[in-house]
C-alpha cells in the first residue's frame, strides 16, 4: 500500500502553530514510508476563508521546510485541491447518501431549530436536532426537495446502540449514538460541511491514513458511518494530542504567540521549532531531544506517540533556539540576520520613519531600538503615558486587549492604509476618543510616547510583533488595578 497524508487547513487566519504540529506527523509518515503528502485548502467556511491567509499557509509551511507532493499551487492528479471548487462533487455524492438512505433532507427552518434549541436548553438537554424531517417519507421529501424547498441535508446516524470506531492510538472508542446528533452535510446555499466535504475528499484522493488533532475525536463516528454509507472502507485513523498551555488548557493566542508568523518574526529558526513540535508527543527511540527533520522522519512511527497532552512551552522552544543559534559559524548567523531583520528590505521600511528625527548615525540605535526588541519592559512613565487621564488601567486594558481581539487579530491585510480605519473605527465603536486610543496602543507598541507616525510604525513592526506587544501591555495593565 502506497501511504498517503493529507494536511487540511482552513484559510480563515494566520498560520497557526497546531496546523505545523499536525503537517509534520503527516509529512513524515508518508515521506518514511515512500509516499506522498498533499495539502488541501479546507476553505468551505466562504465568510472567512481568504486568499491572504491562504498564501501565508504555503509560506509558513514552507518556511518549515514541510513541502507537499500535490496541492493547490502545485497541482496533481486529484485536482483542485480547494473545496471552493469542489462543490459539484459533494452535491453528487449528497444525493447518492439520499438515495442510500443514509442521509435524508431537511426543511426545518432557522426559527424552528432556534426555538428547539431554546426548549432544550429549558429541559437541561442535549442540544441536536430531533429528527423531525426524517419521519417524512421519502417520496415527500423529493417532491419538496424538487419544488425548490430551502432544506439543507443531513447525516441519518443510528438512533439507538453505540458506534464502535477505531482509533490507532486509543484501540476501540464507543460513542452512544443517541449523544450523536444528525449532522448537516450539505448547507441550504449547495455547499457542504467539513463533515462531508473532509470524508469524500480523503476518499477520492486516495487518502491511507488521517492524522488529525485529538478534537476531531468526536466526529469520528460520523465520518465513519459516512464510510458505511458510501460503502467505502475507511482510512486508519490517529488522533493527535492537543498542544496544551503550561495550565494544561487548550493552547490559544491569549496565552501563548499560536502563530506560525509570530515565531519567523521573533527570529526562531525554523528548524529549532520543527525540532520541537517534534518532541511534542513524541520521542526518538534513544530519547535524545535534538535532531534534524531528516532524521526524526527516519526514527518515525505513529505508534511512539504519547497520548499525553503534550505543552507548548514558549520558553523551552527559547532555549532551544538558542541551542541552534550558537551551533552556527559567525557568518552564518550574519546571514540568518541579513535574511530578516537586518534585510535591506526591512532596514528600508523603517529609515524613512526615523531620517528626520535622529542628527548622527548612532542616534539610529536609540531611536530605533523597538523595531528590533522583542517583549518591552514598561516603565513608570510609559505605563502613566499608556492611561489617559480621566481612565483607569482597567479601562485601558479592558480597551487594548478589544482592540487585538475584535479587530487586529481579525485584519489580515496589515498596512497603514487598513490599520488606520480598523484602529479609529474600533475607538469610536468603544466610545474612546481616537487621541487617546492612539496613545495608549503607541505606547503599548513602542514603548514610548514619542515614535515615528503611529500607522507606519505598527505597519513595519509587523502584525505578530504589535498584537503580542498590545497583549503584554494588557497583562501589566491588569496588573496595576
């Protein structure tokens, strides 16, 4: 049997460190064992999905030195590669699980499901649709179905018993299905959900075994029973520990940097991160913790993976970049600096910014050190600077931390010209005046109360540097009250 993986991010954000974690399991089965590793652009969500964070995936991947066979930039015999433009086929195969019985139309209107979820709620139940559209008999459907009836389709699962799945690393999981619910396949507007979309296409390209994040746990005796609708033999399944935060909850921005941006901006070398998110569940037979990517796919199995949660430690990823960057030979780490930091291109951006308010060349140090720093250290000064007279530190945390989470964390075309309505329009929304708005995110940016013109600067600093800087500012602030 010839392996073949599949790496299936959605491009509705950054890059995101969990998706690296899982690339790389996928990546070194199918390179240890002389098959192939595609990646396929999930990208149903249509509201979020993006042609920006989808550029920036290929990047970050790339970056990590985790190439694909086939994919959407490089095409394939499975071709395309994006959902998007997929749709006829999961409208194919939604019919085929109607005629089958395994699936069934559904009429009920957004009003009908809404007041069913309140009643649930009332009666402390299981939230999941109750079955109603799958009681009408199935020349009734079609007739309606036919009339041009708004309905969406959705998953007949067993109503009663336990679906038995198999996972590599837990053995055999029971789900009772009556805690299984109808899932919706196929969305009134023709497009489907992850859930068909995700088994028809893993089918289709041939795809041996799924390596996927431990949440997707659940919806595996839904994508198993889509397998048996079908009557199609499924895939060897393997659920991969979550990455968790040193409290052990689910890793995420508000406590650690999740973007794979983040970690290129910060000048972590990316072969120290793929060392690391290595180690993340899993060990080399001789337990030694360093080791080259080459090396860790031929040592690689799945079956060595630890189904503990394994924690993203931002500070032992530190130290171990470090343990890379002193292993370099000088002119070699002149040439990682030269390659971002100290690149022409980004010494280019930010003189303009500095040119007319420095008189020597060494003033360029001083002026220009938080371009070039990492977390900043807030002074007395800059943290009264921060706080608008009339506000308090919580006010302003409160205003910050809104300010990174409704609007920056969400804005994926980072320039002067996008930044400025984002950071004016959330300060009216918040009832700030944009004076002091613009203040406190200048001094939670830079450090300081004097800088460059604040969009510029925001602009070079790059978005990775600004939302943790901001985000740090938060945490002093709430700090101080």
């Amino acid at each position: 049997m010839t392996v073949r993986t599949r790496i299936a991010p959605s491009p509705t954000g950054d890059p995101h460190v969990g998706t690296a974690y899982v690339a790389l399991f996928n990546y070194a089965l199918a390179r240890q064992r002389g098959g192939q590793f595609i990646l396929r652009i999930e990208d149903t969500d249509r509201e979020r999905s993006s042609a920006a964070s989808e550029t920036m995936i290929f990047e970050a991947l790339r970056w990590l030195g985790l190439d694909w066979d086939e994919g959407p930039d490089t095409g394939g015999p499975y071709a395309p590669y994006r959902q998007s433009e997929r749709s006829a086929i999961y409208r194919e195969h939604a019919a085929e699980l109607v005629r089958r019985g395994a699936a069934y139309p559904c009429f009920c209107t957004r009003e009908r499901l809404e007041a069913l979820r309140e009643e649930q709620k009332a009666r402390k139940q299981n939230f999941g649709y109750d079955g109603r559209c799958r009681a009408l008999a199935p020349e009734e459907a079609e007739r309606r179905v036919k009339a041009g009836e708004a309905h969406v389709v959705r998953l007949a699962m067993p109503r009663d018993g336990q679906s038995l799945v198999r996972d590599l690393l837990r053995g055999e999981v029971a789900f009772d299905n009556a805690q299984v619910d109808d899932q919706v396949l196929l969305k009134s507007d023709g497009f489907p959900t992850y859930h068909l979309a995700n088994v028809v296409d893993d089918h289709l390209m041939g795809i041996t075994h799924v390596i996927r994040a431990e949440e997707w746990l659940s919806s595996l005796p839904k994508h198993v029973r889509l397998y048996q609708g079908f009557g199609w033999q499924p895939p060897v399944f393997c659920h991969l520990p979550l990455l968790r935060n040193a409290d052990r909850s689910k890793i995420s921005k508000r406590k650690n940097p999740v973007s794979l941006n983040f970690y290129k901006r910060a000048g972590y070398l990316p072969e120290a991160l793929v060392n690391y998110l290595a180690l993340m569940g899993w060990a080399m037979p001789d337990e030694r913790e360093e080791f080259t990517l080459e090396e860790f796919t031929a040592a690689f199995t799945l079956e060595r993976i630890s189904l503990g949660g394994p924690v993203f430690d931002v500070s032992k990823l530190k130290w171990l970049n470090g343990k890379y960057l002193r292993r370099l030979t000088p002119p070699q780490l002149l040439e990682r600096l030269r390659a971002h930091l100290l690149s022409e291109d980004h010494l280019l951006e930010l003189l303009p910014l500095v040119q007319e308010r420095i008189d020597t060349l060494e003033d360029f140090f001083e002026y220009a050190s938080f371009f070039f720093t990492g977390e900043l250290a807030y002074d007395a000064a800059a943290l009264q600077a921060m706080v608008p007279k009339g506000r308090t530190p919580a006010e302003t945390q409160k205003l910050l931390r809104g300010l990174v989470e409704e609007e920056l964390d969400l804005l994926l075309d980072w320039r002067k010209q996008t930044l400025e309505p984002a950071i004016r329009g959330f300060a009216e929304r918040a009832g700030w005046p944009a004076a002091e708005t613009m203040m406190a995110v200048r001094v939670a940016a830079t450090g300081r109360a004097a800088s460059p013109p604040l969009f510029e600067t925001l602009a070079v600093l790059g978005k990775e540097t600004c939302r943790r800087r901001l985000r740090r500012a938060a945490e002093v602030l709430k700090g101080k009250q």
